[in-house]
C-alpha cells in the first residue's frame, strides 16, 4: 500500500490569530503540497475576519466532519481533547509552560495516546518529570518562514527618536517576564538614555485578554519621569512584524514559563539578538555566542494547581535574577557592536536549522514512521486501573501518603467509577483528616458496592459511620456502624474510639444501653470476649431487664469458658480409646496422600531449650544427641540395631538397645520432647497407634513430639520408597496429623523440607494459638526483628498462624531454612487464637481478633504521631524494645501499665565475624567505614557525610561505605545529593564514599560487616537501632549517637557514643517525620562524629577490643535464648492472668 493512501487528521484552529493556529497552518499547508497523505482539516474555532489568501483557500478545502475516520489523528489545540478519535493511532501535540502537567491528562497522556509532540526538550523533561513515559514523546521543534523573516528585511519605522531599541513580543502576562522586563528597565534607564522600549502585546485580542498589564504599561508610558515606552497593541502582519524586530537592536523575553517562544526565532533570524533566561526551551536555540543568557533558577508554585487545573506535582518557572538581566540590558545598550555581531550568527544558526520546512519534515518524517510500525497494543482499562492502583499502593508503602493519594486521584479523573481508586483515595482523604471529602467518597462507593464481599462492606459503613462521628452527626454515624457490626471489618479498632466518644457524650439510658451493647458485638466479633463482656455488663447495670443483652452475654461468657477449659485442660484426649477402635477410626480417613525425603538432624536443635529432656526414637549413633548434649539439653536414645548403639555408647551416650513400644511400657519418666526420624514408616499402623499412646503418656504438659518421614506425594520418592526392605507403609501428611489430633494434641508445625523428600510433623501436648501479623518479607528492621523471634520461639508451646503484613513482599531476602519455617507457619490453622500478636509501627495496628492482644512497636522521636495513642490503649499490652520507648510513649499517653519492655535480639551464631568470609568490596582501601541505614533525614546521613569530608581528605586510605534503602524516600538519589552537599561545603576532592543501594539478603549483610573495620551511624533517633546490634555482634567498634532506644545496648565501655546537641524541633521539610507538630530528636554533634571516627582509625587496634567487648555484651544480655523466653513467659502470664 502506498503512503498516499494514508489518511491524516489533523484536529486544531487554523482560521484565527494565536499561536497555535499559526502552528497548524504552517505545517498542515506544507504537509498538503508535500502530497504524501490524504490531510484532513478539523477546525474547531474560526474568525470570520480573518485574511484568507490562496494557501488558506487549500486548507479550507481539507475541512473534513469531526466524526471522519483516518489512519492517524494528530490534534494540536487548546483545551487538549482526550475523547479517542476516529483512527487507529492518535498523536496529541501540546505544549505546556507550567512544568508539572495537568492531573488530569496523565492516564489519558501515559495509556490513551499513541504519541505525544513538544516543542523543546525542556518540554519533553517536564512531561518525563510528570510520568510519561520517555519513549512516548517525540520533539517537534517550531520554525520561521525563510522567505518573511531573515537578515535582509526592510526596519519598520517607529514612532521613536531613540537610537536603540529594547523589543518585548508576546502577551503582557505576568508567565512571560513582561513585569520583570519593565522594572529592570525602569531601574536601569533613564529618560535621558538613548533607549526606547518597544512592547508589542499580543494579549489584547487572544488568550490572554483580560490578563494582560496593558493598562500598567500606558500609564508607565506617559510617566516623563520613566525612560521611553512604545506600545503596540494592534495586529501586524507577518511582514510587518519581521520589519519590527529588524529595527530593534535586541529582543528581551525573560520568560517564566514557555512552550517554546516563537518570537525569539524569529527575531533571531531577522538578527535581532535575544535576551532570554539560560533555561528552558530557549536552550534548543540559544547559546552564548548568539544570544544573551539571564540567570535563572526553578521556582515551585505553593499549590498543585494552574488556574482552575489540579497539577501532578507542584507547578514550577522560572525565577529571573533581575539584577543581571539590567546589567545584560546596559551591557547590550553599551555595546552594540557585539550586539549586532551576535544577532548575525543568530540568523545563519536559526534559518539553517529552526524552519517551517524543517518541522514539517519531521513531522512527515514521523508520520510515515508511524505508519511503518507495528500498531501498539494497549492496554485494556482495567490493566490501567490495575497498574496505577498498584503504584499508588506501593507509594502509600513508601509513606508517601500525599504521592499515593495523588495517583488515586488521577485514576478517578480518567475512570470516575473506579471503585477501587475511590476507595483508596477516601481512606486517604480520611488519613488527612480532610473528613467531608471522605465521606463524599466513601457514600459514592457505598452506592456501587453490590458485587463486593462482606469484609469490604463492613469497612465501608464503619467508615462512613467514623466521618459521620466525626462530624458529630451521631445517629448517622450508628445506622452506618450497625451496617458493618459483621463481615470482620479492619478498622473495627476506629469505630470502637468513636463509640467511645458517643458513650462520654451520650446522657440518655436508653441511648447508652444501645452504645455499650453495639461496642460490645463489635468486640465479640474481633474475638476480644473481656471487652465484649465488660460492655454488655455496663449495659445491664443500667438496665439489668434486657434480654438482648443478656443473650449477648451468654454468649460471650459461654465463649470464654470453652477457651479456658481449651488451655487449662492437661487431659490427652485419648484415655478410654483402646488401639483397636483408634485404628478403625483413623485407618480409611485419608488414603492416597504419600510423602519421602531425609533431613540433617542439626536443624532440630532450636526447638529445644536447655534443661529439657528429650527422648530420640530410632537415634541410630546419636548425632542429633551429640547436638544438643552440647548445647546443654538432656538425651536419651533407643535403637535396635546393635552396631549403631555400640557406636553411641563409644561416645558417651544414654542408649539402649530396645524397641520404643518396650522402652516406654510401664515407664514414669516424663519428658519436655520426643523426636522420631525417619521411624514411622517402618512399623505397622497398629504398632504406630501403641508408639503414640506411649509417647503422650511420656510427654510433659508442654512436651512436644517431632516426627520426619518421606514424602511419598513427591514422585521421586515414590520410586524408591519400597527399595528399603523395612518400609512397613508409608504415612501421608494429613493422616499423621490426624492420628496426632485425635490424640488431643495439636499441630504447632507441619511442612516440607529438602524439595520435599521429606515431611515433618511437630505436635505440642498443649500450645496457646497465636496470630502472627507483621512484616516478614522486606528490608524493614521489623522483618528482620520477626524473623529472629520467629526462630527463637521454637522451642516454646505456640502455635503460630502468620499473616505476612507488607503487599509488596521480597521473599528472596529471606534465607531458604527461614523461608521453609515462615511459610510452615503461614500454612498452619487456627481453630480460635488466643493472643493476636502485630509488630508494625502502631498505625498499621489493625483491630485485635483475639482475647489478648499484644502490639509490638516503636517510635524515633520524643513523642508520638496522631492517632498510635488510641491504637495502643485499645490493647492488652504494647511491647516496646527499651526503657526509652517505655518513657516517650507514656509522656505521650499509653497507658503505663500497659507497656512491657521486650528487647530486640540477634543470632549469635549467624552474626559471628570467625565463621563468615568477607564481602568483596568494589576497591580495597586499609580502613573501611560502614553505615547502614534506609535513606532518610532521620538517620543522619548528612551529619556523617559532612563529619567524614571534614575530617578525611582524598589521600588517606580510608572509604565510607553506605549500605542504603529508600523505603521512606523512594525517588531520592543518594550519590547526587551526597555530590551536592560536597559542592555546598567547597569540597571538590572528596575522600572516598562506595554506595550499595541494592537489595541484600541477611547473610550478604553479615559477609558485609565482617569485609568493613568499623560502624558508623549518627542517627536522630532509633526505637532500637538494629544496625548498631548488627555491628556490635560482628565485633565491629560500633559509633552511634547517645539518645534513642540503641542505648539499652550501647555504652561507653563497649561502643563509641556521640554526644548530641541537643534535642531539635523536626524540620518541616522532612518527609513524615516534619509532619508531626512539636515533635523532637536529637541533633548528633558532628564536631563529635569527627573525633570518634578519627580515634577509630587511628586507634584500631584499641577499638578492635572494644568491638570484642560490644560481641560479647550483646550476646550475654540479648541472646535469641534469653529474650525469645520472656517473650513466651510474658505471654503465658497473661493467659493465666485472665483464665486463672
């Protein structure tokens, strides 16, 4: 197919006099004679005065239906149209002055439009800056008609008798410079000054009518006392105009915002020199050897908006230094001779380069390039929807609450009834307290919600129910909070404080009955039964006749009893079932589940603690024995098989060389637990059923029995599983979890291992139930934190359900061990939890959904942000990691009572310098500094930064090295900012700084602090301060700051404290943390962070013993042994508390 065959719709003004129109008809009547496609003309705006000569006419004839169908529609106009056309491709070309675009064309811009044109590259960057997507967009520079506008034109004749002439062309708004232009002038000249300044205002009849300053002008104009002014404010033909710029000696246009700036070409190519600001579009253009370049800087606007338009970020232009453009000015009034010389090189550089002809070439050029690609796949609306809620979500994450909700509200403009974008922008709004703009969200939504679930509708009432309250309109608010009373709602803790507010406020009995009966069903939903029977009890001592009350509380009480009997009972379950009735019950329940593989003994050692006595069933020589011997657990073994039990005995053994079903006959002893590898699968289900009779009557209250077997479902073990001629029968998963559960006890932890050869089972004779919410796969200290307790409680008689908190998770930075038990964990069941446990910051806290419930957090400045009070004290008890945290959250408003000190701990054994070979590092330097830290105001990076530029010069053989995320600040660029402090401290040559801003998993981290000499970080403030334990563990001298939770572990003796100057209001500029009104931290001095980093290197044998002496602190005090048991010891106190 020939490309003449092509049709092209071209959508903008060409019957007018503005800018845009000029754009469209210079390039649509050379795209005509051209002769390439089919051109139609859609012309949406006419003037009916308008001079039509011969070249129009052949534009008018192109005129086509708004409706015409074409192979590409390109649409240049203003307001820009987002309605798809009537073509396959769609090229939208618009200029934009404001930097940051218009909210409302991002979707259609970054999904909608197949292209987009600009005029400049300064154009293009701001659209990238705003989100579009780089590939997208194509540079269409604007041009000069060669044969109206060159060197050789004829000067207009002016109505002035000055010799030189400033010229300014354009609307008389303030966007293009006009009132900077006249007080540069006005302060630089003087009526007696050969100087006129020629303005030729383009507002009068355009866009810009009613916006100009052409009333300010004539006044200046007829001041005697000002230097000359000539105005002009009627139309000129090209011609005329060109004749214009040839007789002023220069064009001054100090823009603040432009597109492109037509005028500057086409003085320029008369050569008349421009003036005009060093940045922006004129850049394409202008250069100092044929224009005059004013300083400038970017300067943001207070709000996201233009006009009427809500902006993607705050709009910015340009801020002209007027001080240099008067000198600019004087310089080109007193030198015109380099004036004049610049203006000629103008000329030649703009005709030879800035034409129409040119652009329309481009233009052509792109079309036919167009047509010669594949057509773009795009995406379906909903993938659109999907993708930025995604984004939105992630920035949300990130604690760019403001970003994210500015992505929510850019999918509405697009797509009005997208529930899910309303949704998230409502709770957004409602996060900002902006309560009325919530509420207009969250009842649109509460119209369109049919089709969702139950949970989601809860939600909403309850947050329509929360605005309502807020406002005070109170029996709105309750119709809303009974529509979500059911279907586990998450903001349940929310509507809790607002009933709370209702019941202070609330003076009728009647009306107060209802309050603490309402609070009290939302309690018993969430699983929090002493609350919900506290509230049903204060409604009965008002009323003590309701039966609907005291149905309720029944109920409640009926709930807690069968809790209690659950916990307190030490009764088996088995008693009175002889064999023969346990196997009829069990044998037929889950036939055709096989499993096989073996495992390394050594990864059972955690769960057990020293002290406990356990017995191994099938011990061989006792290799798993030998393990925990040395760790302090005592052993007993029995095996039938003479060799391995002489092997045993030769290492000093407890083994006897019996069958378990003998050994345990008729036997009192008690132990803490039973293990039995690879044991199962020999002995028939009969004899399987007496083992485990045995084994419970063996078992103390909190013992617990391990069981590893083959996985016969994984096919390669089916293969083998018969090749061993003792196999009996294999035991698939379910069955042996059934058999243990009939047995009365439950399954604390049931997985794969070794790519599912093998299955374990790990059932407790009684474990409390606990939900698990936290972080578990990201970078966070709290990931990490959990994952350490996670492991340390094994030993203990929990049964955990996780539920992962983070939506973008990274599983890779887990260990694969880890990764298998956090995943055992997520699998697991509960039938009813006892304990709700979250780790998170506390707003994040969702409503408990247990009778106790712990929340585990911490805070980095002297007080608490809005709202984590009320999350707290509607808990059981609030963990903090020290003293610290126990202080600033009670000075802010917890409870006291309710707060517990739980501190952080580490893993000795991974974070152990002698076991682990260093990190190659990028260059090799004698001293290595190390910092880790997530990108952020808070952590101090630029006290160090500036403390190891000052202290340390280039030619010292030392390296910082800063291992960095950016949680918090996302979009940052740590080597460009730390660039940009050593240009403002006067520093050139910097001494060394190395930046690991990827991803590492823990074990990557320890093989980096074992490769580094030393720790560094002065932080503003910590909850704990994770990195510095991290450190101090590997035996590093560790230099932190002396205020914040780190000093629960860091001392003088053992680490290197910075002193701090004080306690500082947080600076508004900070992301979040400015946020929060009357909140302080600690300024770290870094006059101090340059001795201690000074002594550290140069004192590195001294600080070696300090770091030795920091190890073994931390692993004395803060063991995963010693902490994970008070966790444990904690929690079993508070079931005893409230069950007895």
């Amino acid at each position: 197919m020939n490309s003449d065959t092509f049709k092209i719709n071209w959508v903008g003004s060409q019957c007018i006099n503005h800018s845009l129109a000029l754009v469209n008809r210079e390039l649509c009547k050379r795209l005509i004679v051209e002769n390439k496609f089919d051109i139609g003309i859609i012309s949406y705006e006419e003037d009916s005065n308008f001079v039509m000569d011969k070249e129009m006419k052949s534009i008018k004839e192109r005129y086509v239906t708004r409706d015409s169908q074409a192979d590409i529609t390109v649409r240049h106009q203003w307001p820009p149209d987002f309605t798809r056309p009537n073509s396959g491709r769609w090229i939208l070309m618009q200029p934009w002055e404001f930097g940051s675009i218009p909210r409302k064309w991002y979707i259609p811009m970054k999904y909608w439009v197949d292209e987009i044109w600009v005029y400049s590259t300064y154009n293009k960057a701001c659209y990238v800056q705003s989100g579009i997507p780089e590939s997208k967009i194509k540079v269409i520079p604007l041009g000069v008609d060669e044969n109206t506008f060159h060197y050789h034109v004829e000067p207009m004749a002016l109505n002035t008798n000055k010799s030189f002439r400033f010229l300014f062309v354009g609307g008389t708004i303030l966007r293009k410079g006009i009132d900077i232009l006249l007080q540069a002038y006005l302060d630089e000249f003087t009526p007696e000054d050969d100087v006129c300044l020629v303005i030729k205002d383009f507002g009068t009849n355009s866009f810009y009518n009613g916006r100009n300053l052409g009333e300010l002008i004539q006044q200046l104009r007829l001041d005697k006392k000002n230097p000359e002014i000539l105005y002009i404010n009627h139309e000129l033909s090209p011609d005329e105009l060109a004749g214009l710029y040839k007789a002023c000696g220069c064009l001054v246009h100090p823009y603040r915002g432009e597109g492109f700036g037509l005028p500057i070409i086409e003085a320029m190519a008369c050569g008349t020199p421009a003036m005009v600001p060093s940045l922006g579009p004129s850049k394409d253009f202008c250069h100092e050897g044929i224009a005059f370049l004013i300083s400038c800087e970017q300067e943001k606007w207070p709000d996201k908006k233009i006009g009427d338009m809500e902006t993607i970020d705050f709009p910015w232009w340009l801020k002209i230094n007027k001080n240099e453009l008067q000198r600019n000015m004087r310089f080109v009034y007193e030198n015109q001779d380099v004036t004049k010389q610049k203006g000629q090189k103008a000329s030649q550089e703009i005709l030879s380069t800035f034409t129409w002809n040119r652009s329309a070439q481009l233009v052509s050029d792109r079309l036919q390039a167009m047509l010669s690609e594949k057509q773009p796949t795009r995406a379906s609306d909903q993938e659109i929807i999907s993708t930025e809620i995604q984004k939105g979500v992630e920035l949300y994450q990130q604690n760019l609450g403001n970003e994210a909700l500015d992505t929510f509200l850019r999918v509405m403009d697009a797509y009005p009834t997208s529930l899910h974008a309303r949704y998230y922008a409502a709770t957004l709004l409602f996060r900002k307290n902006e309560t009325r703009a919530a509420l207009e969200q969250f009842e649109f939504i509460s119209n369109i919600m049919q089709q969702q679930n139950e949970t989601f509708q809860a939600t909403l009432w309850n947050y329509i129910g929360i605005c309502y309250t807020n406002l005070k309109e109170y029996n709105k608010a309750l119709a809303a909070f009974r529509k979500g009373i059911t279907g586990n709602p998450v903001n349940r803790s929310e509507v809790i404080s607002c009933y709370q507010k209702m019941i202070q406020q609330c003076k009728k009995k009647e009306q107060l009955i209802e309050l603490y009966h309402d609070v009290g069903r939302h309690y018993f939903e969430m699983g929090n039964d002493f609350r919900a029977r506290e509230m049903y009890a204060k409604a009965l001592e008002i009323d003590a006749n309701r039966q609907d009350v005291q149905q309720s509380l029944q109920k409640v009480r009926e709930r807690i009893l069968l809790t209690k009997e659950t916990y307190t009972s030490h009764q088996a379950g088995f008693e009175g079932k002889d064999v023969q009735e346990l196997y009829h019950r069990i044998a037929h329940k889950f036939e055709g589940e096989e499993d096989a593989i073996r495992q390394l003994r050594e990864y059972w050692v955690p769960y057990f603690l020293p002290g406990d006595k356990v017995l191994d069933i099938g011990c061989g020589n006792g290799l798993l024995m030998e393990m925990l011997n040395q760790v302090g657990v005592e052993t007993v073994g029995i095996d039938f098989d003479k060799e391995k039990v002489v092997q045993g005995r030769a290492k000093g053994l407890n083994i006897e060389e019996k069958r378990a079903e003998d050994f345990l006959a008729g036997k009192e002893e008690m132990y803490d637990g039973i293990f039995m590898g690879h044991i199962i699968e020999h002995l028939a289900p009969k004899d399987l059923l007496n083992l485990f009779i045995q084994c419970v009557k063996s078992l103390k209250n909190n013992g617990k029995i391990i069981i590893l077997t083959p996985n016969i479902a994984h096919p390669p073990v089916v293969e083998n599983f018969w090749l061993d001629l003792t196999h009996v029968r294999p035991y698939p998963k379910r069955l042996i979890e059934s058999i243990l559960e009939t047995f009365g006890l439950t399954i604390k932890e049931s997985h794969y291992q070794y790519n599912n050869y093998d299955y374990y089972v790990v059932a407790q004779k009684r474990a409390y139930e606990v939900l698990w919410h936290s972080p578990i796969y990201n970078a966070s200290g709290y990931a990490e934190e959990q994952k350490v307790f996670l492991d340390a409680l094994k030993p203990f008689p929990l049964k955990v359900k996780i539920e992962p908190a983070e939506h973008q998770q990274k599983p890779e930075l887990t260990n694969t061990e880890m990764r298998n038990y956090v995943t055992a964990l997520q699998n697991n069941t509960l039938k009813q939890p006892l304990i709700h446990y979250q780790a998170a910051p506390a707003y994040l806290f969702s409503s408990p959904c247990a009778p106790i419930s712990i929340g585990r957090t911490m805070f980095e400045t002297d007080s608490l942000p809005p709202g984590w009070v009320e999350k707290m004290n509607e808990l059981t008890e609030v963990w903090v990691p020290s003293e610290f945290n126990r202080e600033t959250f009670a000075a802010a408003g917890v409870e006291k009572e309710r707060i517990f000190i739980l501190p952080g701990t580490i893993d000795g054994k991974l974070y152990n310098p002698e076991r682990v070979q260093p990190y190659p590092l990028a260059s090799a330097h004698a001293f290595n500094f190390l910092s880790v830290f997530d990108w952020n105001k808070r952590k101090g990076w630029d006290v160090l930064v500036s403390a190891y530029f000052k202290e340390f010069s280039s030619k010292e053989n030392v390296c910082l090295i800063l291992k960095v995320s950016k949680m918090l600040e996302g979009n940052i660029n740590p080597r460009a900012m730390i660039l940009e402090q050593a240009k403002r401290m006067g520093i050139s040559d910097i001494p060394p700084v190395q930046i690991i801003d990827s991803y590492f998993t823990e074990e990557e981290m320890i093989l980096l602090y074992a490769a580094v000499d030393a720790f560094v970080l002065p932080s503003r403030g910590e909850g704990w301060g994770r990195p510095y334990m991290e450190a101090m563990a590997m035996a590093l001298p560790t230099i932190g700051t002396r205020w914040g939770g780190q000093t629960a572990f860091m001392n003088d003796t053992n680490s290197y404290l910075i002193d701090i100057e004080g306690l500082v209001p947080i600076e508004r500029s900070i992301p979040y943390f400015g946020e929060l009104d009357g909140h302080k931290w600690a300024e770290p001095s870094e006059k101090h962070v340059r001795i201690l980093m000074r002594q550290v290197y140069e004192n590195s044998e001294q600080a070696k013993q300090v770091g030795m002496k920091a190890r073994k602190d931390v692993l004395d005090t803060f063991s995963k042994q010693k902490v994970a048991e008070r966790m444990y010891r904690r929690m079993d106190e508070l079931v005893k508390h409230f069950y007895g």
